[in-house]
C-alpha cells in the first residue's frame, strides 16, 4: 500500500501506521487505563511501579519450577525439604518464597497427582508464571474433580488404572505443585538437563514429564 | 442444588471437552494483573475481596466477561468500596480516556 494515496474525490491523506498490536479499546480496557490514571495521580502508585511489577510477572516462568523439581530429583534432602515445606525449599534455591502455603505433591508409581482450581485460577504463579487459559477454563474447574481421568485422556495423557489418581483443589491461600516421576534413563543426567525435561503440564498434572 | 451455588463454585458440573487453549497475555491485561499484585502490596486490597466482587458477578456477566475483564471490574469495586475512588471521579476518567482516543490521540 503507498502510504499518501487518495480515495475516490478525497483529499490526499494519510492512514496511521498498522499497529502490531490489537488495542482497540473496549470498555474494560479504558477502565484500566483510568484506574491506573487516578491510583499514579493520588500517588498509590507510579507508572515505573507498574512496569517494574510486570516485568517481574515476564520473568516468572515454568523454568523456575522446573529448577526445583530437578533439584528434587538429584537431592534426595531436598526432595525431603519440598515434601515437608515447599516455600522453603523454593527459597532455599534463591527462588521466591512466595505469598502464600505451597504444598508439592509427588507422583509415585501408586499415585498421579493433578492440581485444579474449581473456583477460579489459582495456580503456583511464582514457580510457572500466569496459567494458560485452558486451566482458568469453565470445562477443566468442572470436570477435573469428577472425571479426572477423562480430562487426563483429552491431554493425552493415560494413567494405568492401578494407579490413584489424586486431585488436588487449590485455593487463594494455598497452591499445588505436582513432582512429576523421574524419567527412566536418565541415571546420569545432570540436574540442568534433567531440569529440560520438566514442562509446566508435568507440573500442574495434566501430563507426565518428558522422556529423555 | 446448584441453586445454591454461587457462580463461579462450578466443579463436578457438567461441562465439555478441555481445549487446550492458550494466548499470549496482552499488555493490558499484565497491567490488571500488576495493579492488583501492588494493590495486595499495598494494603490497599486484599485477594478475597477481588474474588468477592467477581463471585458476585451475574452469571451472564461472569460467563461474557474475560477473566481479565473480571479482574478490573473487581479492582474498581474494591477500591470504590473502600472509598479510595469515587465511581463519579472513576466514571468521568474513562469517558476522557475514551474521547482521547477517538481524537486519535
């Protein structure tokens, strides 16, 4: 497209610049951005504040639950530490200690765990970052708590039928971590690869981790 | 019995298939997020009245919402119950938030 053109008996004009981003503003989105307006004037709080604050939300990342869960795997002490008091254990790896109870839940070769929250969406956000939409989801809160080993199928994931399946319903003041089993064959893997094999759905559950 | 539960208490009714869905956060929506993040901070609000203001949301309301559309409605709320805004003062800002970009600004 020319960037000056006209249109049919127009004058030569102009359009804006195509942004990357879709920011039409909706009502919700103009509420935002007036709250923010009053909260920095009245000082609550200051535009380099909220920038700070979600920078820190992007650098929140399944990699650091991942760290912990290899860690887990190699440190048969630490392992003990994350089953006892996951928070700190988490601080114990320069991790957050977090704002509220974190309970790890291992997987054995008896039971899979899986973490839901039928409320709403809490989730271990300083350990794995924001939760994807499908966990936020009116299908997954609904059906994990009674048809968990459908859910677990639609994820591709199947567990043998002599194994429990666990399921754990977080709330505001407490989350669930799940330590996913350690894959077979990595007997000499060094924590930092081991930490490659941890995705975030190994876990919240809804899968197993990934095979070496 | 699900009369008597609120509209967001949905585990074990029936629902359909998991879709794995998933998107990236927009701008805005990190930005409901780190309000609320400060606000706790702060001791300007707390997590169980942002959940009170969205599980008192109607059912249509809670369902066409998104979750980050629930967030700042209940943001709001929180903070015109607390008297920390006024929903005049709030009103009036997002109608200039709004001529400002129909001027194109």
């Amino acid at each position: 497209m020319t960037e000056r053109h006209q249109h049919e008996q127009g004058v030569p004009h102009r359009h804006p610049l195509r942004p990357d981003q879709d920011d039409t503003l909706t009502y919700w989105r103009a509420m935002e951005i007036a709250l923010r307006e009053l909260l920095i004037e009245k000082r609550l709080t200051s535009a380099d504040e909220v920038r700070r604050e979600v920078e820190a939300m992007d650098n929140r990342s399944p990699v650091d639950g991942a760290r912990v869960v290899a860690r887990a795997w190699t440190d048969p002490q630490y392992q003990q530490l994350l089953l006892m008091d996951a928070n700190a254990a988490c601080e114990a790896l320069g991790l957050e200690r977090g704002l509220y109870k974190l309970i790890v839940v291992e997987n054995t070769d008896q039971v899979h765990n899986v973490v839901v929250c039928t409320l709403c969406s809490c989730y271990p956000r300083f350990l794995l970052g924001l939760p994807p939409d499908w966990y936020k989801s009116r299908n997954y809160r609904s059906r994990m708590v009674n048809s968990p080993r459908e859910v677990l199928r639609e994820f591709g994931t199947v567990v043998p039928d002599d194994v429990v399946v666990r399921v754990h319903d977080s709330n505001a003041d407490m989350r669930y971590l799940v330590l996913p089993r350690r894959p077979a064959g990595t007997d000499d893997w060094s924590e930092e690869q081991l930490a490659e094999l941890v995705t975030r759905d190994a876990m919240i559950g809804v899968t197993f981790a990934a095979e070496p | 019995m699900s009369n008597y539960r609120g509209v967001h208490d949905i585990g074990g009714v029936p629902a359909g298939e998991v879709v794995p869905s998933e998107h990236d956060y927009a701008l805005w929506e990190k930005r409901v997020d780190a309000m609320m993040v400060l606000l706790s901070k702060k001791g300007l609000m707390t997590v169980d009245e942002l959940r009170r203001n969205i599980e008192s949301l109607g059912a249509d309301a809670y369902d066409e919402m998104s979750y980050y559309e629930r967030w700042v409605y209940a943001i709001a709320q929180t903070l015109i119950q607390r008297g920390v805004i006024s929903i005049d003062e709030l009103g009036r800002r997002i109608s200039a938030v709004q001529a400002r970009s129909d001027d194109g600004t």
